[in-house]
C-alpha cells in the first residue's frame, strides 16, 4: 500500500513495471486515428460553445508565458514538488532582459483577466489553455503536454457558499456528459455494450466523507474505491488537512479557498469551497480526475492559508498585492482537461490517443505491444 504523504503530490503511477500490469490487455480503440480527430473537434467545439452558455463566459486569449516576477504562474502544489520551465530573454542587447517561465496552468492569471476584460458580475472567461508541466511521470494519463478549459467568473460576496459550488459543478457535468451523447450520434460504435453509460449525475462527497469511509487508505486510493462504488463524484474541500493529518491532495494556498468552514449534508462541520470531478474511466479500470475548480480565496483566506503553508513572503507579489488592494474581483474558477475528457468520452487507453506530445521510448514500446496507437 502507498505511503499516505508520499500520496498527496506528484501525479503518476510512477512505475513502468506497475504501468505495464494496469495497461488494458484487450484492447481495440473504437475509432480510427482519422475519426478520432474528427470527434475531438466536434467535442471540443461542443464543450466551448456550451461551457460558455452554461456559465456566461466568452472566450479569451491566454498566455503560454509569463514574466517570472508577476506571481500568476500556477505551482499546482505547495510542496514545491513541481516546478515550472524557466529561461532568460536577453532582449535589446541584454538592456531590458526578461525572465519568463512557461505556464503550468493559468489559474492566477485568469483572475487577473476578469478585471482586463471588464468582465461584471455574473460574467466570466474561458481560455484554450497549453502548457507545460516537466515533473509529471509520464504514464497513460499524465504528459509533460497539458491542455486545459481553464475558465472563470466573477461572483458576489454571497456566492461564496457550497451551494453556489454545487450548481456550478452540476452545470460543468451536465456539458462534459452532453458532449459525449453528442459525439455518440456522430460515431455510433462508441456506444458499446461493454463499456457503461456516461453517468447523468454526479455524487457530491467531501473530503473528509472519503476518509471516514476508507480512513486506512491514501488519497488515491480512496478515490479508486469511491469512484468504483458511484461512477462519478465531486469532492470537496481539497487541501485542508484531515482528522488523519493529511490532506486529501496538496492545493496551492492562493487560489482555492480550501479553509472556509462548510457543513455537511447531515450536519457536521467541514471545511472548503474547492473540489474536484472524478469518474470511473471504464477503459483503464481506474479513477480518472477530469477537472479542479474551485471559489477563490479572499483576501483574509489567502493570508490565512498562506500562513498555513509558511508561504507569506508570497504576499509581496503583484497578483496577491491585487487580492490584498481589492484590485481583482471575487471569483470562481477552474481547469477542464481537455485531452482527459477526450479520452475518457472517446473509451480510449491513452493519452497520447488524443493529444500529440512526447513519450519515452519504453511506454512507446508497452503501448505498441498492447495495440495501443500513440500519435507522434
């Protein structure tokens, strides 16, 4: 069983031994190379123009990079485990240098955005977001290459509630589960008998509901036993630290608001306006995380959470100097994976099935032998 901290951070299986036992033995992609481009496009115009009706959001430009000393690139974790790629722009004979860095997700820049699109409340931003994340372990559903929906939204003061999540995440389900009824009536032999249908709704559990059911296990772990016994979940509260002294996955301090106290169903105190969107992925017998979003924190949340972490020297960066001067708005917020959504709506075994990335030579080689067709 896995170590519960070594558990928390660094997505993976991180084992190609291990990778090779879990890889389908049987397996067929239902589509042709050709179709299965066809249907990510149709799905990913179906997903945009919907997520964008759903939520009132348009769509904007996004960065690939970002200049180092803004604070909006994101960290994924605050453990520091994974790092972003950085490099020097020499730029006007070396007089008015940059040093940039390549986006991991644009999760802080798109706050900052709401505010440079003049976006009201009620009114939000959707990005074709790309980027680079160099320290995954490069496995069937993890890659250096990452595209994402990453979209957010303005709010009220009294939408920072539960609630507010919930109808949020019901609405987000409700697109992702369209799009591929939709990418049915396109291409018929997607619907199989051997694989269940896409689930019409979604069980919402917090964190510490998860561990209660399961309090030996770690975190991926639990999530396999949970999504095997619902099909398809939403968990909240990611991030604070649980009755085991854990948390249920590391979050960042300064953009979820994974301290504000919440209540359970049967009434007792959690914590955490964050969650995450996890379905049984039929093809790889395994959890298959689609999406994180999350209310974002306020000023007082931020410092508290980044005290938390023993991060306050982040305080003097001009994305959270913003949060701290009201500059930028209250929000919600969060990043759909496109190719894992791909992959999960189009029953296939791998990633690089639906996006064009680079692999190792060894789970090139294990993919070929198990008739799995990873685009290069």
């Amino acid at each position: 069983m896995a170590d519960k901290k070594a558990d928390l951070a660094g997505p993976g299986i991180g084992d190609y031994n291990e990778l090779e036992k879990i890889l389908p033995q049987d397996y067929t992609s239902l589509l042709t190379p050709k179709e299965t481009q066809k249907a990510i496009f149709a799905i990913k115009d179906y997903i945009e123009e919907n997520l964008c009706k759903e939520l009132n959001l348009f769509m904007v430009q996004v960065p690939l990079i970002v200049d180092v000393k803004s604070g909006v690139n994101d960290d994924l974790d605050r453990d520091g485990s994974r790092t972003p790629i950085q490099f020097y722009i020499s730029n006007d004979y070396d007089k008015n240098p940059i040093d940039a860095q390549v986006v991991q997700a644009a999760t802080k820049w798109k706050r900052i955005a709401l505010k440079q699109f003049d976006c009201q409340v009620g009114e939000g931003i959707c990005t074709d977001m790309k980027a680079v994340r160099k320290d995954y372990f490069l496995d069937h559903d993890h890659s250096a290459y990452v595209d994402q929906w990453d979209w957010e939204k303005v709010i009220k003061p009294e939408d920072r509630t539960l609630d507010y999540l919930t109808e949020t995440v019901k609405k987000i389900w409700k697109v992702i589960r369209g799009a591929g009824l939709y990418a049915r009536e396109l291409f018929p032999q997607l619907k199989m008998d051997k694989y269940p249908d896409i689930p019409e709704e979604l069980t919402f559990l917090h964190a510490e509901e998860i561990l209660d059911k399961y309090p030996d296990l770690p975190r991926k772990q639990r999530e396999t036993a949970i999504v095997q016994e619902y099909s398809a979940v939403f968990i909240y509260g990611i991030g604070w630290t649980l009755a085991d002294g854990y948390p249920h996955e590391m979050r960042a301090a300064d953009y979820d608001d994974w301290v504000t106290e919440t209540t359970s169903a049967d009434g007792r105190l959690m914590h955490g306006l964050n969650g995450d969107i996890l379905v049984w992925n039929p093809v790889t017998k395994r959890r298959h995380e689609l999406t994180s979003m999350g209310i974002r924190v306020t000023k007082e949340m931020l410092k508290q959470q980044l005290e938390m972490t023993g991060q306050t020297d982040f305080l003097k960066l001009p994305y959270h100097q913003a949060i701290l001067n009201d500059e930028i708005p209250l929000c919600i917020g969060g990043g759909i994976g496109q190719s894992r959504t791909y992959m999960y709506l189009l029953r296939t075994a791998h990633l690089g099935e639906v996006s064009v990335t680079v692999w190792p030579k060894i789970l090139k080689d294990m993919c070929r032998e198990k008739n799995i067709h990873v685009l290069e």
